[in-house]
C-alpha cells in the first residue's frame, strides 16, 4: 500500500470510518471526511465503508524465485556483544536449515575481529576494511551490506536493534524491496518451509506476533541485544575471511567528523551479573534505597520499571522493558513488579528470577524460580540483612 484516497463523488459523509479507524486518523473537516497524518494504511477503514468511497493505491510486488538465496548472513557490529549473540542464534538456524553462516564486518584494521568472530560460530567473514571506515556511517555501511547481498545472496539477514543496526537495517530493506521484522525477541525456522519465523511484541507488549516473509528475500530482522546467547568461543574453529573489494556509493550527504563518548554514570545494566529492579510495588521515591542497598552488598545495580521511571523516581537509563534495555543477568530480583509483558520482556532470559510481591496471583510468579509473596518493603531489609551477617 503506497497510498490512500476518499471519493469525493461517492462518500456520503456518513462518518462510519471513523468509527472504523483503530488509530482515530480519519477526522470530519467540516461536511467533508479527511485523513491525517496518523494514517497507518492498515485498510480498516476501507473495509468498513458501504459506499465503496476509500481506494487504496497499492504496490504490486512480484513473486520472487527464493531458491536462488541460501546461508543466513549476520550485520556485525565492531566489538559488540550482540553480533556473537546473533553469530550463535545463526548457528542454530543453520543446523536446520544445513547451511553456512557468514559474517560482515565494515571498519579499519579488521584481521583480528574477523579471526574472532569465526571463533563465535561465523563459517565466513566479509571484511570491508579501510580507513575510511573507521568511523560508523550508516549512509556507507547500508549501501556496502546491500551490494553484498545482492552479490551472495543469503536467505536470511540478522541484524542487531542497535543504534546503528536499526539505522542501516530499514535502508538496505527498502532498496532490496524486502520485508524487514523489527526488535525481534525470538527466532525459529518454520518445518517443511524453512521459512524464518520472527516473533516480536506487538500493540505496547500485549500479544507476541510472529511475522513471515514467504515471497521475498532475504528475511530480514533486527534482534534486541541481550535475548539470545552466544555460542561458546571456540579458538580452534576454523573459517574463511574474504577481504572485500570496498566500493564507496556515488554520493554520500553526511560526513562524520567525530565520534563522542558521554558519560551516563557507573550503571551498565547490560553487562550486570545481578539486577535488582523496582516496581511502583516499593512505594515511594524514598523507598528506593532499599533496593540500592541490596544491590550494593550483592555487588549489583539497580534497575526500574517504565512506571518507576515515569514517576521520576530514578533515570531513563535504568529501565529495562520493551522501552528500555534488555538484560540477561545470573541473577534478577523483581522487587514490586506485577509481570507485565511490557516488562518482561526485556528480563525473561535471566538465568535466576527472584519475585518479590504481596500479590501472589502476580503475573510474575509465572516466569519466577523463586518466589517470595510479602510487602517488598519489608522483605529486602531483611534480605539485605541477612546477606551482610552471612558476609560478615
């Protein structure tokens, strides 16, 4: 769908699309129907009008002969954890699918990085390196990633929901006419098909949807860091390196001068071992200490709810959910959280989750190892005392 258009000389002003629209996008302008900018085209509305007035003006995309695409190709980010997730996600893929994994990697000096990420699962490694490329450019990387697949072809492309990855990712989607799934939380290969199943939130975290690309290649996706696992380093792996003749686009409409480092403070919640995270269930701003504190004598960080962070009782860079960061600790401890997938979303692969909550139908207890049902403000004193007599 490229477009949408109301009939004048047929729409009765009857006003029934409105009703029909699930994102409240078409407005009465006066006796005349109108859409704005909110428009999704998702064709609710279309179907929902008895006078046939709304034309879609729709892309014809033709059938594509996919048995020309094979392997499952992974978008790797210069030293980043989630490519060796992504490197051992594709490794599994492969196996059901009985095909390679490779790997692109673009920057300077780039020897070392490629020897290692054939450790981490890669059976080949595209090397764009050149020192022009030392500094990220998402107009350059995109232009590079889409010449080499359309040169080799993978059926599969994996990208990280970085920053960057979720820059280039929509680029190379759109010039190679293909469907792109967002911030996937799961991968899977569909049987008899082999057709990649993307499974992602969908409307705020309510429901999962797994998402299928039949007719075109390749299946793209971006995938949030911190979900999946690496593959355990194998320094006897071997693999091939292919240095890539680096071919720079035409015209390129942004130079990168310089990169910055800001300081966000000591927290990387990405990295922790053990996170303690805060629910409206703790109560109040005041409240927060208890959760630092036993964070502290386990040697952890503290992270929030989106709530807890709306209400201003500690800063963005600590929320962990569908909105905030993906963590994948030894340890969670859920202090006050009621479970909502908005949530969990963000935790579910930690390896140990610790509920606290007075509520003992919480939603969290479901995906919890351990469970504790108390008013959290009374139980993590005790728990951060017991851990400092143990310790002392």
């Amino acid at each position: 769908m490229i477009g949408i258009e109301i009939l004048k000389g047929r729409c009765t002003s009857c006003g029934l699309c409105l009703s029909e629209c699930p994102f409240g996008a078409i407005i009465m302008d006066g006796d005349v129907v109108a859409i704005t900018d909110a428009c999704t085209l998702c064709g609710a509305c279309q179907e929902g009008c008895p006078s046939k007035a709304i034309l879609f003006e729709r892309k014809t995309v033709s059938r594509e002969d996919v048995s020309e695409y094979k392997g499952i190709l992974v978008y790797a980010e210069q030293s980043r954890k989630v490519t060796y997730e992504l490197l051992g996600e594709a490794r599994r893929l492969a196996d059901k699918l009985g095909c390679n994994v490779s790997a692109v990697l673009i920057g300077k000096d780039l020897q070392g990085e490629a020897q290692e990420l054939i450790s981490f699962g890669a059976d080949v490694v595209f090397a764009a390196d050149n020192p022009s490329l030392a500094l990220f450019n998402d107009e350059i990387h995109a232009h590079i990633l889409t010449e080499l697949i359309r040169q080799h072809k993978p059926e599969i492309v994996l990208i990280g929901a970085t920053i960057y990855g979720r820059s280039i990712a929509p680029r190379v989607s759109a010039r190679l006419d293909t469907g792109l799934t967002a911030d996937c939380t799961l991968l899977d290969i569909e049987d008899g098909t082999g057709v990649l199943l993307q499974t992602r939130p969908a409307f705020g975290g309510n429901l999962m949807a797994t998402i299928v690309c039949r007719e075109r290649r390749p299946q793209m996706a971006t995938v949030r860091p911190g979900i999946l696992k690496p593959l355990p380093v194998d320094v006897a792996r071997q693999g091939t390196v292919v240095f890539m003749e680096v071919k720079f686009p035409k015209s390129v409409r942004t130079k990168v001068v310089d990169v910055f480092l800001v300081a966000l403070g000591d927290v990387n919640l990405g990295e922790a071992e053990v996170v303690v995270a805060v629910g409206k269930g703790i109560g109040s701003q005041d409240n927060m200490s208890l959760a630092e504190d036993l964070a502290k004598v386990l040697g952890g960080v503290v992270g929030a709810s989106r709530a807890v962070v709306d209400a201003g009782w500690i800063e963005y860079s600590r929320q962990i959910g569908q909105t905030g960061k993906t963590v994948a600790p030894k340890l969670y401890i859920a202090c006050g959280l009621s479970g909502a997938v908005q949530h969990t979303a963000g935790m579910v692969n930690a390896e140990t989750i610790v509920a606290i909550n007075k509520d003992p139908d919480a939603p969290i207890f479901k995906i919890a190892h351990v469970g504790i049902v108390g008013d959290v403000r009374h139980v993590l004193p005790e728990i951060t005392k017991l851990i400092k007599e143990k310790k002392a």
